[in-house]
C-alpha cells in the first residue's frame, strides 16, 4: 500500500554470494508470473524486501486506525458513525491480514510490533497529520484511500502469493472506503456554504501529503530496479503519483473544490494533468518522526499495546490449556 516502505536502506547483513543456479530457476518463475510461496527458495533480499514493505504496510493499517477513530464519537449522524465505525475495523482487519503474511517470511508479529514501537519500523508519513474536522474524515477516505489503491490494485499481482492473496481482499474494502470518503465530500459541497469551505479546507490540507504517499521520485527511490525485477512493484512511484492525480483531479473538479497548487493544468497533448514540485523535506520531516502528530501517535500505539497485555496473557494461557487437554484426551484414547 505505502511504497515509502521500498525507500529505507537495507541495513541487514549482506547476504553471501547465492546460488546462481537457483538464481535463475527464481527469476525464471517470476518471469513466467508463477506466484512464489512461503517455502520456495527465494534471495535473501527479495525477504528482506518483502518483510520491510509488509510490515510497513501492516502498521500502517493500525497506525492508521487512530485519525479516523478519533471521530467515531463525534461523527454527524449515527449512520456516519456505524460507516466509520466499521471502516476503522476494516483497517485492524488489514493489519491482521498483513502481520499473518509477514510472518511467513520467518518474522513473527512479536518482533514486528517491538519493532515498530522502538522506533526501528516505518508506518505511512500520512497518518501523522491531524484530522481537524469532519471533513477531514471525507478527504481521508477519497484523497488517502484513494491513493492506497492505486499502490494496491498492482500488489494483488504481486510475484509473493501470501502478500498478493492479502490484497484482494483488502482491495475490495479499501475501494468502499474510498467511495465513502467521496460521499462525504459530496455531501459537504452540496451542502451550506460554511461546510463546502469545510471541504475546501481539507482538501487544501491533505492533497499534497497524500501525493507523498507515492513515495520519493524514481530518480531518488532506492530499490525500484530489484522491485520492479522482482515483480513486487509492478509500476514506479512516479507512474502511480500520476495515474492518481489524473483521476483525482476531474473528480474534485466535479466537486467545485479548489486544488491548493497553482501549477495544475491540464496537458492536452499527453492528457495528464501537470502539477507543481512537492515538498520532499516535509516528507523526510515527517517520515523521520518531526510531523504534527508522530509524538502522539507513538504515545497511543505504545499505550494500547501496554493496556493489552493481560488479554495476550490470557489468550496463551487459555491455548496451553486447550494443548494440554488435548494431549490427555489423546493419552486417554491410547
């Protein structure tokens, strides 16, 4: 979903010199769109890879869950609040999926998540800007939603079966959620003009975090050539940024709502629609923990995984009692 996770150093061990037999056997099976699966040989950096954008990925959905949640109480109507309410599950749902998938690359959920909370693991850089508004909540689901499914629609043909697998599934929600977050936007510009403001303020707001989300430029993506080789991305970063805006930009249009860049304008020779230089040191700003709400986000994630312990307790304790009742059961039987 977020390819910000291709873009960190490989900072593990070199891996030695590999068989350029089975070298070949792997990129062969990539080539002919044969899926590769838990238990086939695969390089070392194609795991490695795959780890760091799964869990990435995976955090991401939870990490996620806390600028949306924040409105469930506050959301207009009890209908905006059972959408939301079951959209926020969508996303825990994700991250289940997700952490189950990582795990089959031999990193269990335990070590993602210490990884995460001491600070040695990414999330999405958009999930560290503040909803504001009930609009916010709109833009969230049309603008950030919307990316992710142009990052996700590809991943399901990803060459990882578990991780390609995760993503129809995911796909499918993320698309309601996208749709929702229109609808809301729809609402609010149809609305009173104090609420189309509203709309038009979010969206000045979150339209250029979210073309970050695409991560940097390829001229500056650190891993794009084994991804691309490796089929894991199946377009660049650039590539998606794009086909994003050309079917963002007419729907805001439809909306009457304002783009906050100047430089927007329509191509008509190549039909894409041209846009203005992102700020890539807020990007690394926030990326590297400096953004409105890293500080809070980190505080809620590491409280709520510290508030859970006993049900992790209890749920281990309960399945050793299972195992051990089911071992006398077998003796019994015996």
């Amino acid at each position: 979903m977020y390819t910000q996770g291709l873009n960190v150093k490989d900072t593990g061990h070199p891996a030695a010199a590999e068989d350029p037999a089975k070298l070949a056997r792997f990129q062969a099976k990539i080539d002919a769109e044969d899926k590769i699966e838990p238990n086939d040989w695969m390089p070392e950096a194609y795991r490695r890879t795959l780890v760091r954008q799964i869990s990435q990925h995976a955090h991401s959905e939870i990490i996620g869950m806390q600028p949306e949640g924040n409105w469930l109480a506050r959301a207009p109507s009890l209908r905006r609040k059972v959408a939301l309410l079951a959209k926020v599950q969508d996303e825990a749902g994700h991250g289940l999926y997700l952490y189950a998938a990582a795990e089959t690359l031999g990193l269990s959920r335990e070590e993602m998540v210490a990884q995460l909370l001491a600070g040695k693991a990414k999330y999405s850089s958009i999930f560290n800007y503040p909803t504001l508004s009930w609009a916010d909540i709109g833009a969230v689901g049309w603008l950030v939603d919307g990316a992710a499914i142009m990052n996700q629609i590809p991943l399901c043909r990803c060459s990882y079966g578990p991780y390609a697998r995760a993503m129809i599934r995911i796909c499918k929600e993320e698309s309601f959620h996208q749709r929702q977050g229109y609808e809301i936007m729809l609402t609010l510009c149809r609305g009173s003009a104090a609420q189309k403001a509203m709309a038009q303020d979010a969206l000045s707001r979150w339209w250029w975090p979210s073309l970050m989300m695409f991560g940097p430029s390829d001229k500056e993506s650190l891993h794009s050539a084994d991804t691309m080789k490796w089929k894991i991305k199946r377009f660049s970063n650039d590539d998606l940024r794009q086909k994003f805006i050309d079917a963002t930009v007419p729907q805001g249009h439809y909306l009457g709502l304002t783009f906050p860049d100047p430089d927007l304008k329509r191509d008509e020779a190549s039909g894409h629609w041209r846009f203005g230089e992102i700020d890539w040191s807020e990007f690394k700003r926030v990326l590297a923990g400096d953004g409105p709400c890293n500080r809070q986000r980190m505080a809620v994630r590491g409280q709520a995984h510290e508030d859970g312990v006993w049900v992790r307790e209890a749920a281990l304790a309960h399945a050793r009692k299972r195992a051990e009742r089911a071992a006398a059961a077998k003796i019994a039987a015996e």
